[in-house]
C-alpha cells in the first residue's frame, strides 16, 4: 500500500514539530492513543454485539 521508510517519517515528524511545537506534542499524543483506545473499545463491543444477535437467531 503506502511504502514509508525512515526518512519520510523523520520528515513528517519534523513537519508536524514545526506545526505544533515541543509542548504540543506529548498533549496530542495522548489524545490520540486515548481515542485509538476508545475505536479499539468500540468495535470489539460492536462484534460482540453482532455475535449475541447472531446466536439469538439461531436457537
């Protein structure tokens, strides 16, 4: 799909440090692992919930 080595993600890193700045970033961070947590939390809830659904329809 998308090929990025090393040096096109020591360039965006740069890019997005030129953006945000040195204190920014730890802050954006951590939203973001907080929400990819929450996408994570979501969909194995939404499976689960499909699969409930499922079983009920088969007794």
């Amino acid at each position: 799909m998308f090929n990025i080595g090393a040096p096109e993600l020591i360039l965006i890193f740069f890019i997005i440090l030129l953006l945000f700045g040195a204190k920014r970033l730890p802050e954006i961070g951590r939203s973001l692992g907080k929400a990819l947590g929450e996408f994570k939390k979501g969909m194995k809830e939404g499976t689960s919930e499909e699969e409930k659904k499922e079983e009920k329809k088969e007794e």
